[in-house]
C-alpha cells in the first residue's frame, strides 16, 4: 500500500502555471514551478479544491473506469446518497437505484442505510460522556487527512468508527458471501462516489490495512448512463432500504441532524473547516459535543465529482428525504448491526513541517528559515509559484527555490546591480573619440621619425 497515494492528479498538458490552485490549497501541497503545478505529495489531502477552482482543468481525480466491474463474478454499487441529487427528472430514489443497477450491476446497497448505522452508534457514544469533546466525524476523509497533517493535537478528537461506506461494503461482502455461498473475492463492491477524497481512502486507508470497497466510480463519469437509463424504466425495483435519516447525509448538518441533541456544529467548505478546527485547538469551542465537518460547500452534494449544481441538488435531495418520510422509512438504523464499527488501525501523525530527521539541522534551517522570511515582503501574492511568503522561505531551506524567484526581491537585486553599474560608469576614466585617439597616435609617431 503506498501511504502517498492520490486520486487528485495533474494533467501537465493542459496545466497553464496560473496560481489559482496554489493560493486555494488548504495545505500549502501545490507549488508552480517552471510554470508546471506540481502537487507535494506528502501534504495533499485530496480535498479536490484545486479541481475546482483550476480554470483549465489540469486537476483531475483518477477514478475506476465503469469497465473495472467486470472483473467481478458478482457486481454491487454502493451509492453515495449525493446521487439521489444529482436527477431531477427521477420521481424516486427507486427509479435512480433502478437505473443504477441497470448499466452493469447485479446488486445495489445503499451507504445511505449503512449511514443510519452509524448514527445510532454515534448516539451510544455520547450517551456514554467517555470521550474527548468535542468529537469530529470521520466521514469525510479529507477532512482526517486535514487532521493528520495540520492538527495532530486532534486526532484523538476524531470518531474511531468506520465511514458509512466501508460499513455498507462490509456488510454486502458478508451477507452476500453468506446467501450466494461466494467467496467474497469474487464480490465486487463499487463506491459511486462525489470526491476524491473516497477515492484515496479506498486505495490508501487510514485505518485499516485494506478496504473492503474494490473501486471507486465518479458520479460524473457516469452520469449520462444512468440519464438514459432512466429513460427507459419501465418499471421500477424495490431497492431502496434508507430512511430520510440516511439520506439526508448527502446535506451538510445531515448527520449531526440526526444526533438528538443540540451540543452539536456543522461546518463545510474546507478553510471554514479549518478555521473550526483551530477553535477547538485552541479551546474557544465551547458546549459542544460533536463536530459535523465536510470539506465541500454544502457536503457532499457539493462534491468536485457531482454534476448538478449544489444548490438545484439540495432541493432535489430535500424531494427524495420528504419521500422516504411519507413512505415510512423514518427509523435510522432499524436493521440490527453485527458489525465491529469500530476502527481497527491507529491513527497517527503525517509531519509535513519537519525540516530534517537531525534535530540540530532542522533547528539551524528553522532559524534560517525564519530569516529568509523575514526578508521577504510579505504580500504572500503567490506570484513566486508558493502560497505564501512564509512557504517560498521553506522551500528555499529545503533548496527547491531561491530567494530570486520572489518578483519583489529580484527587482531589488536589478535595482542594486543597476546603482552598482552608473557608480562604476562614474569611476571609470572617460573614453576619448576614436578618431581623436588615432590622430593623437598618429602625431605621436611623426614627432618620433621627424626626430
């Protein structure tokens, strides 16, 4: 498993060198240089930001093709419930789940039921006030890895149980093997994902050894199926399993919605997220209990893999909860649970500041670090291919930049060398006409022959 792994990557091709995606990375991972981005591995969190605010596209998240299912006797999607928001001509989530299972699917799960799951447990826990307050969900992965790097003081903050995903990939895996008497790797378990975030969480976990999801698929790529798919049900199968509880988990507030108390926050938008997550590290965040925080604005729906746009989705998304209430589908979690939810792997600290492995090194470049910096103009204009003045002065301790490629202190230096020019121009003897300085010589000779 490689631990720096990402499903956000860059098509160099179409990349321009603007600055768009350095100044909007809430880890300082993307860097311009010789007018390529390039993406600093150990500090991208895959938040997809740079996806979205990239006007040229050269952010892209690498997902599994459509065709990958077939490598699967047996094929289930897992739907994110963001989905369901995404049609509105579909009159339910029946007729989105039909047209789902009908582009190559044998069996569809919804991560909406197993979301409930994960409510109900979420409750027990804070019954119980045996935790560190306030709790942070561990349903967005961007959101953990943001932890991991920045806020390592948090982690224990975080709820240690699995996202709804990798529960409702367990519980297909087990039960399927069990009723069709099928090994399980013969059971392909497809995540229908809105992030890139998903992605990376299945081909690199946290917190686990391995996940149980074999593949992610982008909303986005297959989109355009499910609409002619939808077009021509007939008839609609009886798939749909979640309640509004679950379904509302698509919606930023969603899950804390759903938590019977009102200790609780909800926040998204990945610099909002940040800007909470500083609070609680520095203990202003009182009376509450449980932080509800999503690195897309407005959750899910607002995913750089979605299609329609965030706000249409919301009501759509609203359409699809007030039909699961009318149905009755209104008990979160009424399936029994045999799960361990709980997860299985430690969390631990991704140091993206350590300057060397040498503590006495890494103190002298600090220091060095900080004297480059103070140096600098402090603008933080990004016009240097770094976010900040303060990231430009690191990379040149790291020696990936110089302190020439700040716009600010290359004009200084041509200032410098051109004062230094006009006062060697004033020290040098004047230069005689050339037609004036071989007369003289000229003159010079005859007096020398005549004589």
């Amino acid at each position: 498993m490689d631990p720096y792994f990402h499903s956000v990557t860059l098509d160099e091709g179409k990349c321009k060198g603007c600055t768009n995606c350095i100044k909007g990375c809430p880890t300082e991972a993307i860097r311009v240089r010789k007018s390529k981005a390039r993406i600093i591995n150990e500090r991208c969190i895959d938040c997809g930001e740079c996806i979205r605010v990239c006007p040229y596209h050269a952010k892209k998240a690498i997902t599994d093709p459509l065709d990958t299912i077939q490598n699967f006797k047996y094929k289930v999607a897992i739907p994110a419930p963001s989905l369901y928001g995404q049609f509105k001509s579909a009159p339910s989530v029946d007729h989105i789940l039909t047209a789902l299972k009908s582009i190559g699917f044998d069996y569809i799960f919804e991560v909406a039921k197993a979301a409930e799951i994960i409510t109900n447990k979420t409750k027990e826990i804070l019954k119980t006030n045996n935790f560190t307050k306030p709790l942070i969900s561990s349903a967005c992965p961007a959101v953990v890895r943001l932890i991991q790097v920045r806020f390592p003081s948090l982690i224990e903050n975080i709820l240690k149980l699995e996202s709804p995903m990798e529960l409702a990939a367990k519980i297909v895996k087990n039960e399927l093997s069990k009723n069709l008497k099928m090994p399980q790797e013969d059971i392909g378990v497809f995540f229908i994902t809105p992030c890139a975030a998903k992605v990376t969480s299945i081909k690199a976990p946290y917190e686990k050894e391995k996940s149980f999801v074999d593949g992610a698929i982008s909303i986005a790529d297959i989109y355009l199926k499910i609409l002619n798919a939808l077009g021509d049900i007939r008839e609609t199968e009886n798939i749909q399993e979640a309640g509004f509880v679950g379904i509302r988990w698509a919606n930023s507030g969603g899950e804390s919605n759903a938590l019977d108390t009102e200790k609780v926050l909800a926040v998204d938008g990945i610099h909002n997220v940040i800007a909470i997550l500083e609070e609680i590290e520095d203990e202003k965040l009182e009376g509450i209990d449980f932080v509800e925080a999503l690195a897309c604005q407005g959750g899910c729906l607002g995913g750089p893999l979605t299609v329609e746009n965030v706000f249409i989705a919301k009501t759509i998304i609203k359409k699809h909860i007030d039909g699961a209430k009318k149905k009755g589908f209104n008990i979160p979690g009424d399936k029994d649970c045999n799960y361990d939810l709980v997860w299985t792997g430690n969390m631990e600290h991704r140091p993206i500041m350590k300057l060397d492995k040498d503590f006495d090194i890494a103190m002298k470049k600090l220091e060095a670090l900080q004297t480059i910096n103070d140096g600098l103009p402090g603008l933080d204009c990004g016009a240097c291919g770094a976010p900040s003045c303060r990231a430009l002065a690191e990379d040149i301790v790291r020696g990936n930049a110089n302190e020439a490629d700040c716009i600010f202190k290359l004009r200084e230096k041509v200032r410098s060398l051109a004062v230094q020019m006009m006062e060697l121009e004033e020290k040098m003897p004047p230069v005689l006409d050339k037609d004036m300085e071989l007369d003289k010589i000229s003159k010079i000779k005859d007096g020398k022959n005549e004589s």
